[in-house]
C-alpha cells in the first residue's frame, strides 16, 4: 500500500492540526481533508486508518506543541508559578496571533462537540485533559515541597484552577474580544493567582 514519507507525514500531520483546529472534529469533512493534506482517498486511508485515526495522530501533534511550550515556560523560571504565568502569557500570544487557526484549544472544542455516540473519542479528550491536570499537579506538590506555595495549598486542587484558568481564557478568546483585552485578562488571572504564592513572584 502506498505509504507517504516520514517529513510529508509530518507535514500532513501539521495541516490535519490546523484543519481539525479550525473547524472542529465533525466540521471538517473528508474533502475538505483531503485538500487540506494533498491526498488521495486511497493514500489517506492507508496511512492514517480512518478519519478518526487521522484526528488521534494529529491531537497528538497538538498535546506535543502544548508540552513544549509549557516545558519551555518553565525551562530556567525561578519558580513553578513563574513558569505558570510565563506559559499563560504565551497562550495569551498564541491566541491572539494573526496566524492562529483558532483561539480556542483543540482539545476542547473536541470536548464541547462530541456526542454520546462517539464515547471513543470523548475517552480520548478527557485522557487529554487528564494528563494535563496529573502534570500541573506533579509539577505544583514538587513546588509545595520547596516551599514555593503557601503551606495550605492543595496542589490538585491548584491544578485544575489553573487548567480552568487556560481553558477559560482560550474559550473566551473565541469571542470578539481586542487582543489587548485578552492579554489585560490574562494578567488579571496571574494577579489573582499570586495568592497561592509563598513569596512574591517576579514578572
């Protein structure tokens, strides 16, 4: 069966990114799929499986981009909730880039569109989500146990504030909302998040 090369893989990976990102899981049809990678049926098919095989490698490229920029954030800040707040300015960034596909993250936008009938895909998404929630927690008990939070801080309970805290702000990034209104918001949610700090935090 015809198989494309590793980099034109890659490459139709990061187009099906863009295309699902834009418009959705159910929004993109198998034309417009099609187009949007430069292939064939029969070539999409043996490569990727199935739409839904297209969309599993392609929300993988997605969670890997959101891995590097978090890891990246945090690279070299001098606390975990600097890198926090360094990381929740770049979404702020992202989001309001001109090249952005969408504002709204990938992962739940798939959340918000998938139905009872595709429990698949929606255990797919909230394994997603999951794993985030499990990395922020990680991340957050190694900081408690340096004393970089406050002593009463749950660091699970942190963790999904701050997931909501990113997840919120991509969603209401989907509105007509200027983008310095965005970055305004964002440094509003770092404000009040500084409370969980033990000391004060750098900018």
């Amino acid at each position: 069966m015809p198989r494309i090369a590793k980099f034109d893989r890659e490459k139709a990976l990061d187009n099906a990114v863009s295309l699902f990102w834009e418009r959705g899981y159910g929004g993109a049809s198998m034309k417009q799929i099609e187009q949007a990678l430069d292939m064939r049926p029969g070539s999409l098919y043996a490569t990727f499986g199935s739409k839904d095989g297209l969309f599993r490698e392609a929300l993988d490229v997605y969670a890997g981009r959101m891995a590097r920029s978090m890891a990246e954030a945090l690279d070299d800040a001098p606390t975990t909730m600097d890198g926090i707040f360094r990381y929740l300015r770049s979404v702020a960034m992202q989001i309001t880039a001109p090249d952005s596909p969408a504002r709204a993250c990938l992962v739940v936008k798939t959340l918000l569109e998938v139905t009872g009938d595709q429990p698949e895909l929606r255990t797919l998404v909230n394994q997603r989500l999951q794993a985030v929630e499990d990395h922020l927690a990680d991340l957050l008990a190694q900081a408690h146990a340096r004393g970089e939070l406050a002593p009463d801080v749950d660091s699970r309970r942190l963790a999904r504030l701050v997931q909501s805290q990113i997840m919120g702000l991509r969603s209401l990034a989907q509105r007509d909302i200027d983008s310095d209104s965005i970055k305004a918001l964002t440094e509003d949610i770092i404000t009040a998040l500084h409370a969980f700090t033990r000391r004060p935090v750098s900018h």
